[in-house]
C-alpha cells in the first residue's frame, strides 16, 4: 500500500458506490444504527468490516492491541458505554486471533517499556490459567489457548460493567467470543464454550462482579 496512492484510491471508491446507487452517500450522512459492537485487534491482518462480510454503518468498532477491555481503560469502556446505552447495539463481540503479536508479546519475559502495563493485562490472564496453560506442552498450541482465554477474559470485563449487565437483564444484550485464524480466514465462534466455563463459576461471578440492577427508571 503506497500512501501516494490512498486520495486516488478514494476518489475511485466513490465512483464504485454511487453507480451501484447513486444516493449512498446520502443515506450514509442520515446516521448510523449499527446492531454489532466488534471489539477486536489492532492488527493490520485482522480487519472488522471485512471477514464479516460487513458494510459500512452496520458494525460499530473498537481496535486495540491484543482486544483488550482493561478495567481502568477509558477508551475502550467509552465505546462499551456508547454503543450500548446510546446505539443501543445487541450484540458485544470480542474477536482475538492466531498470531497475535500483543499475546506472544505478553508470553515472553522482555522489558517492553510503555507496553508493559498494557501487556500486563495479558499476563494475568496468564496466571488466572496458569495451570491450564502450563499443562500445555506444544509452545504453538499454549500460544493458542492463551489467545482463546483471553478472549474468554476480556469477555467477562465486558459483563463487569454495570450498563451492559442492566442490558443484557433488560434487553437481551449478548455477548460474543470469537477468535480469528489469519492462517485460514476462518472466523471460530468460542462463545458456547465460553459460557460453559462462566457457568462453572457463575455463582463467584455474579457474587464478585454483579452491580444491583437499576430501578430508578
Ligand atoms: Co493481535
């Protein structure tokens, strides 16, 4: 991709949409009521809109390194709360993938500066699966698991907010866990096996992390 190129690109860009129809532009500047909040990585391989098939106006996203929804992180919580309370979304998706650099960052001992305490994120989904994850002996397969997991995790800090709980209680909000394979293109839905685990730990989940519902209207 040559920067040079992007304004040419563009202008081509439009051409292609308003033969297909001449008023796209117009209906795109009405506004935006997306049904998807896509949370997923910053990877340049891992692109929202296009694995899913999806069109612009019709996903709602948020990319940082590695998927994360740090519990202190503004920014992504700022999404969270906008696309649920205001756009109204019905479905949260977090979307990890193979190869991520962020969680093979993460699962190495270097000093990586300012990346730290954001890889430090990852490294304690590390040691809340320690056990599973140690147990693993192929490098590649434990690298794997640890993507999985952490998409699990960041999953669960989805819930811990109290407007997606209130939510899911009073519309049917749900949450999705999915991991994308760069090596096939082929989106893996993790979200049912997710949910098992929760369940297992639903009752220290709920006790932890449940906010009384809102009741003032
Ligand atoms: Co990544």
């Amino acid at each position: 991709m040559n920067i040079n190129s992007i304004f040419e690109n563009n202008k081509e860009w439009i051409a292609r949409q308003l033969a297909l129809d001449k008023d796209y532009f117009t209906h795109l500047a009405e506004g935006q009521s997306p049904e998807i909040l896509y949370i997923g990585c910053s990877d340049s391989r891992v692109t929202a809109e296009e694995l899913m098939g999806a069109e612009p106006g019709e996903i709602f996203v948020h990319r940082n390194i590695a998927n994360l929804i740090p519990n202190t992180d503004l920014n992504s919580r700022s999404v969270i709360d906008y696309a649920v309370s205001h756009l109204k979304v019905k479905h949260v998706v977090v979307c990890g993938h193979y190869h991520c650099g962020g969680i093979k960052a993460a699962m190495e001992n270097e000093n990586l500066g300012i990346l730290n305490p954001w890889l430090g994120n990852i490294r304690d989904v590390y040691r809340l699966h320690y056990k599973e994850l140690n147990a693993i002996e192929d490098t590649d397969r434990r690298y794997e698991r640890l993507v999985e997991l952490n998409v699990a995790e960041q999953c669960l800090n989805v819930g811990k907010i109290p407007e997606v709980q209130d939510a899911i209680i009073n519309r049917n909000l749900s949450i999705h866990g999915w991991v994308f394979d760069v090596r096939t293109g082929q989106l893996i839905d993790l979200t049912k096996e997710f949910a098992n685990s929760f369940q297992i730990r639903a009752q220290k989940i709920a006790d932890i992390y449940l906010f009384k519902p809102d009741t003032s209207g």
